[in-house]
C-alpha cells in the first residue's frame, strides 16, 4: 500500500509532526496497565513519535507501517537513542490476523494508533484486534490534535485560504479527527466488544511560520510536495497570508479512545 509518505515528505514528517506529552504515554500505561512484562504494537507508527516513548515502559514495541521509508527512519530514531526493545514490520492493518497467529491470542497489552487510523478499515481491524490483547488491555485510537489548516483561529482559517488558492482544492480532511469520525471509532471499538472510555490531554503551543510549513509538507504526499524551487514561493504565500495574525498560537487536544478488553470479554 503506497500513500506517497515516502522520500522527502519523511523528513518533513520526522522534524515536524506532533510529539506526544509525557502526560499522554502516562495516561496509556495507567489505561492498560502496562508494565515492563508487557509487548505493544503501535499500528501505523510512522517514524516512531508514539512508538518510542511507550518503549521506555514496556518490554518491547512492534511498529508495524506500510511505508519503507518511514519504518527506516524510525529504525534511525531508536538507534540514536540507544534503545533495543524495539522491531519494524512493514505491513499494514491487514496483517493483524497474521500478527495475532504469531503471537497467540491475549498475548498483547495495548495496540496504539495515533493518527493513522483513517487509512484503515476500522471494523474489520477492531474484530481482528479483540482476541489479541489479554485482559485489561486493549486499543488506543489516539488523536493528536486538530491539523494545522483546520483550527478555530485566524491564522489557521488564513493558512487554509492560502492552501486552497495554491492546490486548488477545498482541504478539509480532518484525518479521523473530527467528532463524527470519533463516533464511528467508538461505535466500532464497541461493537468488536471492547470497553470503551475516553481520556483528554490538553496542552498549548506557539508555533513558527518554519513549523507551519514544515507541518503541512509532512501531510502531503510525496507527488504533492511544491518543487525545491518552488518552495520558497509556498513559504512566502503562507507567510504573507499569516503575518499579520501572529502569535500563531494553538490549543491542542490528544483525544484517546480506549477500547479494553474486560476479564468477561477475554473468557
């Protein structure tokens, strides 16, 4: 499955997608009960912003992406830390039915994705998730905030403007994390007989014009990004169309939907 996260945009990703707050990995272990006996499997994990983290609570992490080049810089990300709990597997959400007869069934104490999982079907992925986690653990469909060009502020609706004039195209996709999205996920998570709860981590943060673009180069697909010689045109229309509403500050929310597996569910 290619989604033209590859090349150049993996870069961009890697610098300037969201980080995750102590608080949230916190929130996790605490939701789960993980402990360092425990495996995880962060599905979608991108170059590790999620992956890594909750490595340094448990035994081991399996980050599983569809996209060589992330996994290969995720790879890079833990061996400049040092860290060697944790493995890469190209593959996608439908290989977890191959991931649970490998492991054998409650053998998982969480399975994490963070902003992925509007690129999978979400029914069919829950249904498969459900015998794998042992009791009390379960899935984390975690959102990190609300995408840059889609924020309740000037120079969010003023970045949005800019982008639309440039691409030619409305650009409202909210990547799975809109309510009725959440809705869906929750109703799924419920219906493959998770317990599902939610749980909110607010924080703050004031951005640069460099963030701002590095971000939305991160979201877009390799075939997407503006030519090198066109970017510092890109840069300027942002910065142009943004200016005057500085300080480009934002709310950001990690919306965590938990679905755990109950000692009833697990018989």
């Amino acid at each position: 499955m290619d989604l033209g996260f590859r090349g150049e945009v993996v870069d961009f990703y890697h610098r300037y997608r969201r980080g995750y707050p102590r608080a949230v990995i916190d929130a996790l272990v605490e939701a789960f009960e993980l402990t360092g006996d425990d495996l995880v499997i962060d599905l979608g994990c991108g170059t590790g912003q999620l992956t890594l983290p909750i490595a340094e609570r448990v035994r081991a992490v399996l980050g599983v992406d569809p996209e060589p080049d992330m996994l290969l810089r995720a790879r890079q990300a833990a061996g400049e830390r040092g860290m060697t709990n944790l493995s890469w597997m190209l593959g996608a959400d439908t290989d977890i039915p191959a991931l649970g007869a490998l492991f054998g069934d409650r053998t998982v104490g969480a399975v994490t994705i963070g902003q992925a999982l509007h690129w999978m079907n979400h029914d069919e992925l829950f249904r498969a998730l459900a015998p794998l986690a042992r009791s009390g653990g379960g899935v984390a469909v975690v959102a990190n905030g609300t995408p840059l060009w889609l924020q309740d502020t000037a120079w969010s609706r003023a970045l949005r403007g800019c982008l639309e004039q440039w691409f030619g195209f409305e650009v409202s996709h909210a990547c799975g994390t809109d309510e009725a999205s959440r809705r869906r996920y929750r109703d799924s998570l419920t219906g493959a007989g998770f317990a599902v709860s939610e749980i909110g981590v607010d924080y703050g943060d004031e951005l640069d014009l460099d963030q701002i673009v590095g971000g939305v180069y991160s979201a877009l697909p390799v075939d997407r990004l503006p030519a090198p010689d066109r970017r510092p045109l890109f840069a300027e229309r942002i910065r142009h169309a943004l200016e005057r509403h500085r300080p480009f500050t934002e709310h950001v929310r990690v919306a965590m939907l938990i679905g755990q597996v109950t000692d009833e569910s697990a018989r």
